[in-house]
C-alpha cells in the first residue's frame, strides 16, 4: 500500500488538480456513477471529540475508500489542527487495502474547490466582487479558489470578529485586489459572488440583504442545526448542491425544507449544470445558491488524485501491506 503523509501533501496537489478531481465527481454522482455511503458521527465521549466515516464509491474512477477523522476541541492546547482527518483508499477489484493518505489539507482544498465548481458554473459571467463571509481556517483556501473563477476586482468580507478579516486582507493583497471590512447589508447589497463559510447555528445573511443576481455558495453548513443563511433567501433563490438528500438532511437547505418553503425537486445537483443536464444560471438578475455540504467522494477523488501524482513523481512511500 501506498502512504502519504499529511506533510508531503502540499507539494503533490493543488487548486487545480483538486478542482478538475471535485468537478469530475460531482458530474459522476449526477449521472449515478458515484454514490455516498450513509455518514457516520458519533460523540465518542472521549476528550469531547466527534469522530467519523465519510465514504462512497465512484463506479467510473473506481474509487472506493473512506474518510475517517472528526473535531477535538483539545488540540489547539498540543499543537495540534483541531480537525483531523486520513483517507483510506482501496482496490476496487480486490478489496485490498490501496492508501492511506493525510486528509487535512486535502479538506480544505476539496471543500474549496467545491464552491469553486460550483462559482464556475452558476456566478454571473461579469462578476467583479467577491464576499466573504466568514474568517476561519477554511476561509483563505475558499477565498483563493474563488479568486481564480472570474476576473474579481475587490473583495470584501464581514466576520462576527472583524479582526480576523487580517487574514483575508493578505490573500487578497497576493493577488492585488484591495479588501474592506463591511456591514452585512453592504455585503449583500454589493458582492456578486458571496461565499459563508461559518459555524454558525443561527442566520447570518439575510433575505433583505441580498440584492441582485448574485451567485452565493453556502460553505459552513455541514451538520444538523447549523445556519448561515435566512431560509426566506434559500426559498427565493434557485438552489443547487452536491447531494441533495444531504442538502435537506445536514446542509444549508435543512431549514427551508423542515418549514416548508423547498422540497427536495427544488434542488438541483449541480453535477446536472457541469453534464450539461440543468441550464444553471439563466440570467444576470437571477439568485442562485450552492450548497455545498461535503461529501466523502469528493475526498476519496482528490485522495486519488494525489496518490497518482505521488507515483508520477516518484514520492509515494510504499510499504508491504
Ligand atoms: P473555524 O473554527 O476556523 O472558523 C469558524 C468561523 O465561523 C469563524 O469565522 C467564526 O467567526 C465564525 N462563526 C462561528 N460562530 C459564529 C456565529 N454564531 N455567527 C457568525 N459567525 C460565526 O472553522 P473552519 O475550519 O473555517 O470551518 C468553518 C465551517 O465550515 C465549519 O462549520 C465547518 O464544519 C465547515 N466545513 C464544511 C465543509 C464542507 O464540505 N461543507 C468542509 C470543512 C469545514
């Protein structure tokens, strides 16, 4: 079997082999070649961790494999990246255990190429302000994809603390675009492309700030309770997703569903607009929304992909297994 440690990933793989790695599964769960397993989360009662498995199989890759891995909160205090995660990949003709491969990193840039596909495919063509909603570690990785979809021209960004913005300030001034902190009224009214990417268990965004044709990919929401948008603004836009039973179960649209507001035909995966199967976007006023909830096959996509640009370049470890 193959290992890739968490350090050697940063030199194998980046935004561009993990966008065409999400986009190529994203239009193969759409046409029913590559579907989810049931995600498993458990509270382990054990140093307050959540621990558990994200797994799927990709019939036209053959990628089969798992993601196992969760939050603890006590890592900071060692040193150590709060989410943990490895990927597990195995041979789809044997069974036999194909790789084990460091899933930090590889979250981040998934996760970000997702809003990114999704950017590509649904924003307006002449998107020029991107906003950001949201400061965390996954913000710089979605803001840097996002940058690379449209020829944007500022950023702006709104977080509950606002000194963290800092760090988007620097991704922006890499790529020589100013940013400014606003309010969430200025937010909505003004960005053409709008990324949240919080935690947050209650509605940031709401209804009335939203102005425009814009284009927002909903990041944060990945687990029963969380909220970053006001569900009045799910319902008025034309929704998209990754997989849509996740979408009404863990994702952004949860709320819009649970009040009535959506049901599950209101919901397109977006692996329908990349076959060429759902039209997207049909017009500059229009609203749409992504919700990208996270799914396993997109790690065991970009997993592949890396483990085969180990072998190419002669860096993956292999041992008899
Ligand atoms: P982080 O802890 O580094 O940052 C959290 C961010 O959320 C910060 O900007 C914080 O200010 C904000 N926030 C927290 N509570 C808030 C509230 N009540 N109101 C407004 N803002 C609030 O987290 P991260 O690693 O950047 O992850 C952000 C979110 O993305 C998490 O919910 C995480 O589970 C989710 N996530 C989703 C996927 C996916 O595939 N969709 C993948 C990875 C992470």
């Amino acid at each position: 079997m193959i290992i890739l440690p968490e350090k050697e990933i940063a030199s194998l793989i980046g935004r561009a082999e993990a966008f065409t790695a999400v986009e190529r599964v994203f239009a193969s769960m759409a046409k029913g070649d590559a579907y989810n397993f049931p995600v498993v989360r458990e509270a382990i009662g054990h140093a307050d961790a959540l621990y558990g498995f994200k797994s799927g199989f990709d019939r036209s890759s053959l990628a089969l494999g798992l993601k196992s891995g969760g939050y603890w909160p006590g890592n900071a205090d060692k040193g150590l990246t709060n989410h943990q995660s490895t990927i597990f990949l195995f041979d789809a003709d044997t069974g036999r255990v194909k790789a084990a491969v460091g899933g930090n990193l590889l979250t981040a840039l998934r996760t970000a190429a997702a809003s990114a596909v999704s950017i590509r495919h649904l924003a307006p063509k002449g998107a020029k302000t991107l906003g950001m909603i949201g400061a965390g570690h996954q913000s710089t990785f979605q803001m840097r994809a996002a940058l690379e979809q449209r020829a944007f021209e500022r950023v702006i960004g709104w977080n509950q603390h606002p000194e963290r913005l800092d760090r988007l300030t620097a991704v922006a001034a890499e790529a020589g675009l100013p940013f400014e902190k606003v309010s969430l009224d200025r937010l909505g009214g003004e960005a053409d492309v709008i990324i949240t990417i919080t935690s947050s268990f209650d509605p940031i965004l709401k209804d009335a700030q939203v102005t425009g044709g814009t284009h927002i990919a909903c990041m944060g929401t990945d687990t029963v309770g969380k909220q970053e948008v006001e569900s009045a603004l799910v319902a008025r836009a034309t929704a998209f997703t990754d997989e849509v039973s996740q979408s009404l179960s863990l994702g952004e649209c949860q709320h819009a569903a649970r009040e009535g507001l959506i049901s599950e035909t209101d919901i397109t995966p977006i692996g329908d607009v990349i076959n060429g199967r759902h039209s997207g976007r049909t017009s500059d006023d229009e609203l749409t929304l992504f919700d990208g909830t996270g799914v396993g096959l997109q790690d065991l996509a970009v997993a592949a992909s890396v483990v085969e640009l180990a072998l190419e370049k002669g860096k993956a470890i292999t041992v008899d297994f």
